[in-house]
C-alpha cells in the first residue's frame, strides 16, 4: 500500500509558518492551492504509467486516494477537474473519473497541431534568435546526444556537412533523462520564439502526447531516428534556413506520429 502523504491546507501552512514568539505580518502570501498541489501529484502519476497505478482507461479511486493523501474529497476533486480540462482525465456521468485512454484520432489531432505551432515556431527562431540562443539549443542537443549510448558514429561538423550513422543500444538508455532533456530543447525553442498564447496551446497538447509517449519513443530504432531529426532540425538552425527548420520539425513529429500509432 502506498505510503500516506500528508499534505496541508493553507491554513496549515500559515500557521506552521508564524513563530512562536513573533508577530506574524499584516499580510501574507498564500501558499498554493491544496488542490493545485494535489493535481500535480496525480499528474506526475499518470505520466508516469507505473503498472496499476493511474493506467490510461482506469477508474480513479477518489477515496482511496484521499485517504493517500490524508485529505477530503473536495480538494481532490477540484483538482481531477483541472485534470479533465488538460485532457489527462475524463469525467463520465454517474460512473466518475477515468484515465483518458488517447485513441488513434487523438493522437492523430495532437500530433498534426503540434506539428503546426511547433515548426512555425522552429521557423520564428531561424530567424529571429539570436546567436547566443542558437548556441544554447545546440548545447541542449548535445546534452540529448550524450544521454543516448552510440556505436558507429562518425565526426560530424557544427553546420551537419557530414553523414552520421548511429546505432543505439535501448537496453542501456536512461529513458527519462531523454525525455526531460528532449521536452527542454523543444520549450526552450517555444520561449525563444515568444508567443505566450502559443506556448499554452502547446503545452496542453503535450500533456495529452505524454500519455502515450514513452510507447512511442522506446519502440525499437525510434529513438536513432529522434536524434537524426533533431540533428537535422539544428543543422537547419545554424544555417539560418527558415524554411529547412520548419520542414525538419515538421517531419519530426510526422516520425512521432507514425511511431506512437
């Protein structure tokens, strides 16, 4: 049985947070919501599709997971429905919360607008960033190099002039250092880009694309292929080829289609 998490209240926390024998101020800031708290904590739970833990189609327990987390229901519902509009969990009349199990159409809808906002943003910074930005994606793509093990790799240059063959051993990946390392390369290319109001569409839809992407990326020979369309999508970027970065992230997440189907 799961350990039991104690999470406080805001009163709680105030509480806890005035001394003794000091005088608390005249005004103070309130902790975050108890029910923002909790949604993380089920977020992170339901990314990270541990076996009969919170599984894509499963029922959500409430009062077994109030009883987790030694609260009522009420914050715990609050939060299932900043969940449901994520589109992580789905409300079902009479019958209560579930999973959102990601159907082919689902993920045939998020990948073609991810594809959309992404390669256009991809597009902005080709041309727009600046070459101190354009140096930090490259670090970040090397960090993503580096957490993947290769055999047969040959020398490539920072313009991408020469061909790269690249075999990787799943076996021996650490998949969630790919996976935040990849995530970071593309939110920091959506930041350089600066449009807000596309960064929220994103990020909600990358909510949804996590509920099936470690399938995706861990079938066999998919992850090669990540990293030689990351290559190609940096080698476009240094070249300053508007045009070439947003074909190359486009057929990126074409690739992640095709794998996540």
């Amino acid at each position: 049985m799961p350990a039991v998490i104690q999470l406080k209240t805001q009163s709680e926390a105030t509480l806890d947070a005035e001394a003794p024998n000091m005088q608390a101020p005249a005004h103070t800031l309130s902790t975050k919501a108890l029910y923002i708290e909790v949604a993380e904590l089920l977020r992170q739970r339901i990314f990270k599709r541990t076996a009969g833990d919170l599984e894509p189609g499963s029922w959500i327990d409430e009062l077994k997971l109030a009883e987790e987390y030694g609260i009522s229901r009420t914050p715990l519902r609050e939060a299932l429905k900043v969940l449901a509009t994520e589109g992580l969990v789905t409300m079902k009349v009479r019958r209560g919360a579930y999973v959102t199990e990601v159907s082919e159409q689902d993920l045939t809808n998020v990948y073609h607008l991810l594809s959309l906002l992404e390669s256009d943003a991809a597009g902005v910074v080709a041309s727009t960033a600046t070459d101190a930005q354009i140096t930090e994606l490259g670090k970040l793509h090397e960090a993503l190099e580096a957490a993947v093990p290769e055999t047969g790799k040959t020398s490539k240059s920072k313009q991408g002039s020469s061909q790269v063959t690249t075999q990787v051993t799943t076996q021996a990946i650490d998949p969630e250092r790919f996976f935040s390392i990849n995530e970071q390369f593309h939110m920091r290319l959506l930041e350089i880009a600066n449009n807000r109001w596309r960064d929220q569409m994103v990020a909600d839809l990358r909510k949804v694309m996590k509920l099936n992407r470690h399938n995706s990326l861990l079938k066999t020979g998919r992850i090669a292929e990540s990293l030689e369309e990351h290559r190609a999508i940096m080698q476009a970027l240094y070249a300053r080829d508007a045009a070439a970065t947003v074909a190359a992230m486009k057929a990126h997440f074409k690739s992640g289609l095709e794998a996540a189907g």
